[in-house]
C-alpha cells in the first residue's frame, strides 16, 4: 500500500499543492491530476507533492499544446485530498497571511492573465472560475492586502488602477516562469512572455 503523509495544520507547501490542484487540476475519486504549459508550476505541484507522497507522478505532454500532466493514482490519497480542498476554501479566510498570499498566487498562475493592451488602454489583472464561491473568496483576501477588485458576472475577478496594480505586484504578483500562450490566434504579443513582466511594462506604462 502507497502511504502518504497527514497533516493537521496548514503550511506553504501543503497550502500551494491543494490549491493548484483545485484551480488548475483535479482531484477524482482515484486520481489527483495537474494540468499546467509552465514547467515551473508543473515542478512545484510535484515538489509540493512530494512532502507528503514520496512516490512520483505519471507525466504525459500534448506536444500539440504544450500542456503537461501529472497524476497521481491513489484512491486514499485522492479522497483525504479532496476533503482537504474543501476544508481550505472554509479556513483560507482565517490563514496566516503569507498562506494567503501562496493560496493567491496559486490562483492567479492558474486562473489568472495580464490583460495589457496599449493600443485600448487596458490594464488589468483578471481571474477566472467558474465557482463564483472561490472568486468571491479570492475578492476577500485581495482586500485583506489592500487590492481592491471586482467581481464581474458571470466568472471573473479583475484587478485595475495604478495603485492597485502596484499592490497586486508587491504582496503577490505572477510567479517567475509563468508565461503568456504567443501561439494564439488573439495574442497580441506573438511571442511567449511571463505574466510579471506584462504586469510590470503595464505598470510603467502609466502617466506620471
């Protein structure tokens, strides 16, 4: 039997894992799953992981997309994790505040895009769910950092105004090695950026 290690209280890792795992992956009744184009987050996912399961994932590639995968088949595993995500969505409110921050980043790498548009005048951070519930609660503890956000219908949470941009980018920012899709057909940039240096040229973009 593959036994994995419990945990009563939260930390970064334990904290960073179920919250990827609820935003960008997928927690079955046999299977954790991760779906990520960056290899920084795809390392993490399983670094983080592997506090606690010291066996390692499946890996598989769409070398159409460019879109990983790792999964972990344990059906112990899967449901003690699953009860964990929930009982995160109802603590996070309560965390420590630097666990705030990693349960915010987690979203924004997953959920998150650097909407800049200089051509329009766009500048924004936005965020995307389709649990209205989780981005009602990332809005709450944007605000316990000062950022304030919206929440506009029917799922998304946007970030915009200098000084709240500023905010975001100080208390939590995009992670290193996460990137923009150039391949799109709507990019704009036609290259592969990091969100934090999209976030940081619309930053300096505004008017004294």
């Amino acid at each position: 039997m593959r036994n994995f290690k419990k945990f009563e209280s939260w930390g970064k890792e334990t904290t960073l894992l179920v919250s990827h795992l609820l935003f960008d992956g997928e927690i079955s009744r046999a299977s954790c799953i991760y779906n990520n184009r960056s290899k920084a987050l795809i390392e993490r996912v399983s670094n983080s992981m592997g506090a606690i399961y010291e066996f390692k994932p499946k890996e598989y590639t769409n070398l159409k997309t460019g879109v990983a995968r790792i999964s972990y088949h344990n059906v112990a595993l899967a449901n003690y994790l699953k009860n964990k995500s929930e009982e995160l969505l109802i603590k996070a409110p309560n965390l420590k505040k630097e666990l705030k921050r990693e349960f915010l980043r987690a979203f924004f790498d997953d959920e998150g895009c650097m909407d800049f548009r200089p051509n329009t005048n766009a500048r924004r951070v936005r965020g995307y769910q389709k649990d209205t519930g989780i981005l009602k609660l990332v809005s709450s503890l944007l605000s316990d950092f000062g950022i304030k956000s919206n929440f506009q219908k029917p799922n998304e949470v946007v970030i915009s105004g200098k000084e709240n941009l500023l905010k975001f980018q100080k208390e939590i920012n995009f992670s290193f090695g996460v990137f923009i899709n150039g391949n799109r057909t709507n990019s704009i940039w036609k290259k592969h950026l990091e969100k934090r240096v999209l976030l940081d040229r619309a930053i300096s973009s505004f008017k004294v």
